[in-house]
C-alpha cells in the first residue's frame, strides 16, 4: 500500500490524489458539485449582506421611493474578494450625489482580501512554508492565491505588534534568565553579512518559560548584551527575583551581566562545556568513551562537593594523556557548578538547552529564507515566529500584550 505524506509541503499534492481516487469510485462529481454549490450560497449571502447594508444606509430599499431616503442608487460596479472559502464576484452598488458615506462590515474601501485570508497566509510562513510555496498551497486548497510580493509585504503588518513588544513593560517575577545567540545572514549595504539575534529567555516563579525580549546584533559583544540587558532592565525586570543568569562562555555576555546584574550568579552551560572538552581530545578513538563517561557522571552527582571530588580525581587520571583537554576543561569548571545551589530547578538552569530548542524552531522556520534582505525584515520574520511558537506553547502568555494583526474596523457578518 502507497503510503500518504500529508506534511505541510506535500498536503495541497496529496489532495489531488484524494480528489482522482473519488473520481475512480464515481462520487467526484457529486463531491466536487457540492464545492461549487457551498461556493454559490457563501457568494450570494455576501451579496446579500452588501445590498442590505446600502440600503439601510441610504434609508431606501432598491426601487423604492421613500420620503426619508438619503440618497439615490447608481448601477453597481464589480468587485472580486478572496475570503476563506474562495473568490466571490460582488456587485456593489453607486451612489448617486454621494451625500452618504457608504461603509460595508465584509471589507474597507479597496479591500480585495478578508483580513482572515491574509492572516493565514502570514501564519502559513511563520510555520515554515516558502513565499512561493503558499500560493500552491491556497491556489489548490481556495482556488486563489497573492503574488510573493504580496506576500513578502503582507509580512509587515507585523510592525506595529513588534514595536509593542519592545516596548512593553515587563514584570519583575523572573528567577532565571537564559542568554543565547542564533547567527544568520543579512544583506547590509548590498553585502551578506553574519549577524547574531541576541536572546533571552525568563524562567518565571511558577517554572513558566518565555522569550522576553531579542536583538539583532552585529555580535556577542559586552556591548551588545549590556545595551540588550539594560533595556530590560529599564522597562521593570530590576532583577529583585533574580537569582541565576545562564549562558555559554562568550566573554562579551559574562561581562554584561556582571555590569546589569551584577547580584545574580553566572551559570556557564554545562554541555558547551563538555564539547569543548570533547573538541580538544587528542586521541579521540582510546581516550574519548572512558572521558565523556566520567564527564557525565561528575555534573550527575547528587551535590556539589560530590562533583568536585570527582573532578579532581578525573583530572589527575587524565592529566597525563590529555594535558591540553584537561587545562580546556579546568578554565571555568567551577562556573558550571553554580546549578548544584538551586537543585529543585537543576533541570532549567544547568545548561541553555531550554532556550536552544526555542531558537532551534526559529532556526528551522527561518531557513526557508536563506538570509535576509534588510535589518527590519529579520526583526519582523523573527518577532512573528517566536510569537507564534509562544502562543502554541503558552496560549495565555504573549497575547495579553502582543496584537499581531491589526483588527478590522467593522465586524464581519461572516
């Protein structure tokens, strides 16, 4: 038996075959006929809503002379709009002396979309579907699609959610932070460049996670950080709750947190540490398996004073075959040590695997792009994913304070 891939890629293909295979059983036509039937009644509600709408605001039905109308009625003009169940041909009626102002609740003046149509089209690329992939998609699911140009503007109704973002206040229950960069590619001055988004990611009272603010730099630099850090700091996480900031060994982000918080214990993240042991093991095939083991079992002791114990005699077993390795593993070790102090929460601050899952789903989200045309096109691609994911995770948590799309004027009938 065939089997069926129904992906996100693949799901516009497989529907043609599920459409031929109900050919093959005879009910295509019946099913396809139903289609365009439900198409019909959804046009003509439309249609209907448009000429009651006109004449409860003209005060006159058509054809009728009533004393208190407003105005007069001139022919109609067409126009397409694409919603969710396809396009639909209007007809929308001429005023004729233009004495009212005429507003329909379906769609603004020159609106040719439901702003639905177009928030699924923003949600269909922040969940990982190309430009160019989501007009297949809703060319074979509704029948009509917009150009990639559209599509790439459609993104920029992200702005005005991304500056209340950064500007929002932020409440003061944070107990961890978690600092991490993802590293991507920029156009800047018709060059790519490397470019690094600064994230952080707060560990609430409660154990709930949520990336609280990012910045796209030029590096992992103290200044950088400290300007990233400082902004939070400025709107309300003065870091009362404070106990434990983790992050790799980039000397740029441990400079800034002992100038912002300096109160707050720095956790250097295990697992970077145990690669870069692992990265400078000269005999890798001999000496590699009995390392990591022993590696393992010192940041599993039960305490603090057990891993240090473990430490020293792991150094001194090993200090004559990997000299190197073990003078890499001994810069900083006891930086590493600091989660021990906080064992009920070992599990979150440890390492910054927690925050590198988060940036793990922007990073397979925001590959489909290859890089980036401009600064403000990364902070808008990146604002919309993490905003998407937050709200999968935590549907309670960003939209208390971040409005993605800006909400229509008048309240649609459908």
């Amino acid at each position: 038996m065939r089997s069926v891939n129904f992906s996100n890629d693949n799901l516009a293909v497989q529907w043609q075959y599920v459409k031929r295979n109900l050919g093959e059983f005879g009910i295509s036509y019946q099913f396809n006929d139903f289609e365009l039937q439900a198409h019909d009644v959804i046009q003509k509600l439309i249609q209907s809503c448009v000429n009651e709408e006109f004449a409860l605001q003209v005060k006159a039905g058509r054809y009728e002379h009533a004393p208190n109308r407003l105005d007069e009625r001139q022919g109609t003009y067409e126009r397409n709009l694409t919603t969710t169940f396809g396009t639909s041909k209007i007809l929308v009626p001429r005023i004729r002396f233009k004495k009212v102002k005429i507003h329909y609740s379906l769609f603004e003046k020159y609106q040719r979309r439901q702003k639905k149509f177009d928030k699924m089209i923003v949600l269909a690329m922040l969940l990982g579907l190309s430009v160019r992939k989501q007009r297949r998609f809703f060319k074979s699911f509704i029948g009509d699609a917009v150009s990639h140009t559209t599509a790439s503007k459609l993104i920029r109704t992200l702005e005005e959610g991304l500056q209340g973002y950064r500007t929002r206040p932020i409440e003061d229950k944070y107990k961890y932070l978690l600092l991490d960069g993802l590293w991507v590619k920029v156009k800047d001055a018709g060059k790519l460049k490397e470019k690094v988004i600064l994230f952080i990611l707060g560990v609430t009272l409660d154990n709930k996670k949520e990336i609280i603010a990012f910045k796209l730099a030029g590096g992992e630099t103290e200044e950088e950080v400290t300007a990233l850090l400082n902004d939070i700091y400025r709107r309300g996480l003065e870091g009362k709750q404070l106990k434990l900031i983790a992050s790799d060994g980039a000397k740029g982000i441990r400079s800034a947190i002992n100038m912002v918080y300096p109160y707050a214990k720095w956790q250097l993240c295990y697992v970077h540490k145990i690669r870069n042991l692992n990265k400078h093991i000269r005999h890798k095939i001999n000496n590699r398996p009995g390392i990591m083991r022993q590696i393992r079992a010192i940041y599993k002791s039960k305490n603090k004073q057990q891993a240090i114990e473990r430490f020293d005699k792991f150094c001194a077993f090993w200090q004559e075959y990997e000299p190197y390795a073990i003078k890499c593993f001994k810069d900083g070790f006891y930086d590493t040590l600091h989660y021990f102090e906080f064992m009920e929460d070992k599990n979150l601050i440890s390492s910054t695997n927690h925050i590198e899952r988060e940036l793990e789903e922007v990073r397979r989200r925001i590959k489909i792009q290859g890089y980036f045309k401009s600064d403000r096109s990364a902070n808008l691609w990146v604002y919309g994913i993490i905003s998407q994911v937050m709200q999968e995770q935590q549907p309670d948590v960003l939209p208390r304070h971040v409005t993605i799309f800006r909400e229509p004027k008048y309240e649609s009938v459908q």
